[in-house]
C-alpha cells in the first residue's frame, strides 16, 4: 500500500494524468472491486473444515521440503569430509599441484552423478584455485577450471579457523536466479594447521527437481526479500510470490507447525500452494513454495457454486481488456527507451531515445539522452587519455635498453605484414597493430640490472624476466580499449609445443593473435643487436624461424612468414640502415663533445 500511495503522489509534469496514476489506479480500483467480490463469495463457500485440511496438508509438506534439505546438507557434509579427509590433498593444495589435485578429488565428485555436484578448491590466501564437476554425459571426463573465483560466504571464517555452535563448516545458499547454489565449506587440515578450504556446491534447481520426484508435488525457492531462486518445470512462477507481510509471516514459521500460509492457486482452483520456510544449517535461508494438486487433499471447486466461476471469467476478461487498453497507453514509449537503452549498453553511446510525451516517461527520455551524450563524451576524452599514456608508457620501456629501442614498434610492422599474408582483416590488422606496440609493457616491473644485463640471465633472472607477460596483462585488463589486445599481451612467448611460458599453451590451445606476434617478436629479436651478440642476418634469422616451425612456431603463421618474405627482408634492412646511422650521428656527437 505505501508503495501504491507514493506511485499516487506522483505530480504531473506535463500534459494529463502520471505514469503511475494511468497504470495504478485501473488496476486498483478493478482489484477493489473483484476482491470484495470473490472474498465474499468463498468466504460463504468455504468453512471450517477446508481451512482444518490445509493446515494439516501444511504441516505434512512443510515436513517434506525440511526434511529433503536436510537430506541435501548432510548428503553435501559427507562429500566434503570424503573429500578434505582424502590424503595427499593438504599436500597438493599447498604445493598447488593442481594435476595431483584433480586426480585425488575427481573420483569422488565423479561417483555423485547424476547429482549435479561440483566442488572449488581454496588456498590459504582465498585463492580459488581449482574447480572440478563432472560431464554428464561422461563420468570420465572432468569439466575442470584453474584460477577461479573464490568468493563464498564464511571463506574467511574457514580460513581462520573459526567455528560456529555446529563446528568449523558452514552451509548456505549463494549465488542469484538459475545461478543459486547450496554449498557446504569447511577447512582441509594438515597436523591441525588450516592450509585451505573445499567447497561442494550443487544447483538448487537440481534440488527441487529431486524434491518434485520424491514428493509428485511442483516446488519453486525464493530467498528471504521475495526473489524466485528457482522452481520445478511445472511450477505457476507467477502465482509463487508473496507480499512483504505475508513473506515476514513465513519466515519466522519455523517451529510453529501450522502458520505457514496457504492461498488457492489453479484456473480450477484444485491446486493448493503452501509456503515454508527452508532452514539450512539451523538457520532460515529462503521459503519454498509448495504446489499440490487438489487430488490430494480433494477438489474444494466442486463446492463452488457456477456463479463463482462466472465471476471469475468475467473479472478476468475484464482485467485482460483493461491491461492491454493501459499497455496500449503506455508501450511505445516506454519500447523506445528500451531500444535506447539496449543500443547504448550495446556500446552505441551515439544513439538518443525518442521524446514522445512529457510525462514521467518523456522527462526519463530526455534526462537519458542528456547522460548518454556525457558518457559518450567522457568516453571518448578518457580512451584518448588512455591510449596516449599506455602508448607513452611503451615506448617508454622500449627506451630503458639501447638495445632494444624500437622493438615494438618494429614487432608491429613485422605483425601487420604477416597478417596480411594470412589475408586477415584490416579491422583486425588495426588491434595487432596496438596490441603489438604494447605487448612487452609488462616489462616496466622488470629490474634495470635484469633488463640491461650484458651476458645471459640466471635461473631467477630468468624466472623473473617471464613474469611480464603476467605484469602486463595485469596493468591492461581493467582498461576497455584493450580488451581486445590483452591475448597477445599475455600469450606472446607461448611455444608451439608447449614449452613456453607463462601458461605452457601448446598448438591451437595458444590464441591465433599470440601466435603471429611470437613470429615477428622472435624476427625483430633476432635481427636486433645484443650486448652479447651481434645482430643475426635476415637470411640466418628467417633459416632460424622455418626451422621452429611445428616446435616453437604454429607451421601456419611460418607459411604466411614465407609468404611475406621480401618485405619483411627489405623492412629488416631498413631498419638496420637507421641503426647504423644512427650510432654514426650518435659518434660524431660524442666526438664532437
């Protein structure tokens, strides 16, 4: 009601009624109006024993949704003891051998099919670090994930070692929609120390499927504001919602027995809904509501007179003329701001909604095409300032060794010369262009003693010289105007055969982009002068590439490197004339000086 009262008080802002006074008041004062007369007349028709037999079918199913639960969370607490309690986990965790890992949980998540149970390995610092379910349509087969996300409820309890009243695992409901999970977590040991954390989870829409087989009834799941989780295929979704009231009413039912509520759903009214609180852990997580048919507890619409059923198709027809008369109202111009709002969450900051009408409706129009031209606006000022300091910062690098000034800028025409021997799009040219001016930006975290050294690199020199690929994607990945560019940041010194780093990629697993920039990135490497070598002829350099086809190369992008062969040669040559003239200018300055 408060919310109606506000939509009320709506002052107009134009030209007739408000939004919320055209779309409030019809369907209130028909709903006044059909209330008053469909209460009436059930009230007269149902009597005592009707409301009897539903608190009685309340209590039978309220016991039926608790104890499946219950049946889900303990199921769930044995397979995480299963598998925290298997040896050699404590051991893989810390090591983070995640190919160990996997072969000492999967076995156990595999035997749980056709339950639909997953499992997300934790380390000490909240890192997830694996996931593991099995394919449903091969056991053998493992749908495995490294790097996950670990952002589960009580992590930082387990990781603790905090306990509650009922021990140091919790259990809950996470997630939204389809995406809802109930998940169990508790802590894997090694000699009582806590050296990271295992979490089962299942889909809660598995859950109530299990339910409906178990029980022949349609259940849905809402959490605690009212928002549907999930609900069997045969469930009225839209018949399932409560008012806050009625909401608060079932979820402090726990323990009373017969308070849940009940409301008549069915075009036949041989349906009954029951709503219940759903306890995990001790605790209420959500209310499900329960749908039965009417043959269980007998069909209460034979009692109805035909009036009743006549009022009920008239008030309906009535409600649907009225609902499309207003919609009718209403639908244009709210579908244009709609549109406006798919095109620019689309990326089309350029496009403006229609301004149809001066209400609520219009006003929003044109507030919304007022903030889309400042985004747009902001927008393109802040990729600019983007690309000019990320550029910047490149070059930048490149300048940090003498000996390596310029290399991306010469890895970018090296690249774009490849590509388009592989007849690669000019729109996809232009983003390995950028991508290959900054895909060595990781290299602004490596140490200038590592970076200059004269001769070859120590084992941790080396160790830490790979590390910037990782750096750069890092540094990229939160800016829009290189998500496009972040693979060949990151994948660059992938090999062929696997050896490479930073992931160990092999074959088609390493992005196509990657792929390219590693031939010209070796190219320019090889054709560039070193403290400790001099620069490798183009002829030697390109026996050396041809060679590393099928090892360190994709074969393909070592064909498109034969195809482009004579520019890439004469583009080599060039840039070797520039260097030797400009260390002569460079002498001459020195003598001069």
């Amino acid at each position: 009601m408060a919310s109606l009262r506000r939509a009320l008080r709506l002052r107009p802002t134009g030209r007739g009624l408000t939004v919320g006074t055209k779309i409030i008041l019809p369907f209130a004062l028909l709903s006044l109006v059909v209330g008053a007369i469909t209460s009436g007349a059930v009230s007269r028709q149902l009597g005592a024993s009707a409301a009897a037999r539903q608190d009685a079918l309340a209590i039978h199913e309220e016991d039926a949704v608790g104890a499946n639960f219950d049946s889900f969370e303990q199921r769930q607490l044995t397979d995480l003891r299963a598998l925290t309690g298997t040896q050699g986990v404590p051991q893989a965790i810390e090591k983070k051998n995640l190919g160990a890992l996997g072969a000492l949980l999967y076995p156990a998540i595999a035997n749980q099919l056709p339950d639909q149970l997953s499992a997300a390995v934790i380390d000490r610092g909240a890192n997830g670090i694996l996931s593991l379910r099995a394919n449903p349509a091969n056991a053998a087969q493992c749908v495995c994930q490294t790097n996950v996300t670990a952002s589960w409820p009580h992590l930082s309890d387990v990781l603790l070692g905090i306990s509650d009243t009922e021990g140091p695992k919790f259990a809950g409901l996470t997630g939204s929609g389809r995406a809802t999970m109930l998940y169990t977590i508790g802590p894997v040991l090694d000699r009582s120390k806590v050296v990271g954390a295992i979490v089962v989870a299942e889909p809660v829409s598995a859950l109530l499927e299990s339910v409906r087989k178990q029980n022949s009834f349609d259940v849905s799941l809402y959490d605690p504001n009212g928002t549907l989780l999930a609900a069997t295929t045969g469930f009225p979704v839209a018949k399932g919602t409560l008012a806050t009231a009625d909401r608060e009413q079932v979820l402090a039912s726990t323990g009373t027995r017969t308070s849940a509520v009940l409301r008549r759903v069915g075009g036949t009214g041989s349906d009954e809904m029951f709503f219940v609180p759903v306890q995990v852990r001790g605790a209420v997580v959500a209310y499900a509501a329960v749908l039965v048919s009417g043959s269980i507890v007998g069909d209460a619409s034979q009692s109805l007179p035909p009036l009743l059923l006549g009022i009920f198709v008239a008030a309906l027809s009535l409600t649907l003329i009225t609902g499309l008369f207003v919609a009718r109202m209403i639908n244009r111009p709210l579908g244009q701001l709609l549109r406006a709002t798919d095109e620019v969450s689309a990326g089309n900051l350029a496009y403006r909604a229609a301004v149809s009408s001066s209400d609520e409706i219009g006003r929003l129009a044109r507030h919304f095409n007022r903030m889309t031209q400042t985004l747009e606006e902001k927008s393109q000022q802040l990729e600019a300032s983007t690309e000019e300091t990320v550029q910047a910062l490149a070059s930048a690098i490149d300048a940090r060794d003498a000996y390596t000034h310029g290399h991306s800028v010469r890895v970018s025409q090296y690249s774009v010369e490849l590509a388009r021997a592989l007849g690669v799009q000019e729109s996809e040219i232009e983003a390995i262009r950028r991508g290959c001016l900054v895909h060595d930006i990781g290299k602004i975290g490596v140490p200038d003693h590592i970076l200059g050294k004269p001769g070859p690199l120590t084992a941790d020199e080396e160790g830490e010289m790979r590390l910037h690929p990782i750096t750069g994607y890092g540094m990229l990945r939160r800016l829009n105007s290189y998500q496009d560019v972040l693979d060949m940041v990151l994948h660059h010194h992938e090999r062929w055969d696997g050896t490479g780093y930073p992931h160990q990629l092999a074959g088609e697993e390493i992005p196509v982009r990657a792929r390219l920039v590693a031939v010209a990135d070796t190219l320019d490497a090889m054709t560039s002068r070193r403290p400790y070598r001099t620069a490798f002829t183009f002829a030697r350099a390109a026996r050396e590439i041809e060679k590393g086809a099928g090892s360190q190369f994709d074969p393909v992008m070592v064909e498109a490197f034969k195809q482009a062969r004579v520019r890439l040669q004469k583009m080599v040559e060039r840039h070797a004339s520039d260097d030797r003239r400009g260390e002569a200018a460079r002498a001459r300055m020195k003598l001069a000086s």
